[in-house]
C-alpha cells in the first residue's frame, strides 16, 4: 500500500534537500495510514465481518448489538463515534466530519426503530462508509502533499 517516493509523473533526479523532504513525508504518511487502518479494521468489525449462511451480504457487529432493544443502536454510536474522532485527530476537513456524523446519526435514528431498522443496518455500513471519506480525503492529501514536497 506504500506508494513510491518519488511522483509517478516526474522521472526527474530531485535534491537531496526534496528527498529529505519526501522521506519525511513518508514517515508521517506511513503513520497516518497506520492509523487508518485501525479505523477500516473497526469499521469492517462493526458492519461487514460476519457471513452467515441465511444472508446474502456480510453483517457486523452493528447489526447484532441493533438487536438489543433500546440501548444497542445507542452503544453502536459510540463505537461509530470513535471512527469520527480519529478522522478528526487525522485532520480531516469539518465538511468531511459533518457528513461522517450525519451517516451515524442516521444509522443511530433508523436503527431506533425495531426490525427495520435493524435491516437498515444490513446495508446501510454508515462505518464503511465514513473510513472511505476518510482515506478518500487522506490520499488526495497525500499525493498533494507529495508532489509539493518534490517540487520545491
């Protein structure tokens, strides 16, 4: 998943000051996307790791605790609400965060209701879909900030 130092569109030989710099770069890179990933493997666990064979698409853990009436989708927001932080301590713009909040409280509003709303959570993957605004984001930012980083 590491992507190359150097920009894919600039063969050039770069400084050594630009290669310090892109080195450094990916130092943090790396970092970041560590921190991703724990985020994926959160959001997978609460909406996508289980198969069963009566279902055709994966469930998570979402879904079952949505069972529990009452405090289960309230407990699941909590967990959603981990992903939204950590997408804040990654610097994700507020726009991003603002829409990553308005999926789980939708999840949190229709998984409320009984029986739909625990359908809802089979398909709605409001963790999945926050971690993929996040590394959408990450990588814009990260080939940005790679291709300045060179050019200077």
């Amino acid at each position: 998943m590491t992507q190359p130092i150097y920009p894919a569109s600039d063969p050039e030989i770069l400084s050594p000051a630009a290669q310090s710099r892109l080195e450094a770069l990916e130092a943090a890179h790396a970092i970041e996307s560590a921190k991703l990933v724990r985020m994926e493997s959160l959001a997978n666990l609460m909406d996508t790791q289980f198969n069963l064979p009566f279902l055709p698409v994966p469930i998570g853990l979402d879904s079952l605790i949505g069972l529990i009436p009452g405090i289960g989708d309230t407990i699941s927001l909590g967990v959603s609400g981990v992903i939204v932080v950590g997408a804040h301590r990654l610097d994700i713009p507020k726009t991003h965060l603002f829409r990553m909040l308005g999926n789980i409280l939708i999840d949190w509003i229709i998984g409320l209701v009984p029986i739909i709303g625990d359908i809802f959570d089979i398909g709605w993957r409001g963790n999945v879909r926050n971690v993929k605004i996040a590394r959408e984001h990450l990588e814009a930012r990260w080939q940005k900030e790679r291709t300045d980083a060179a050019a200077l």
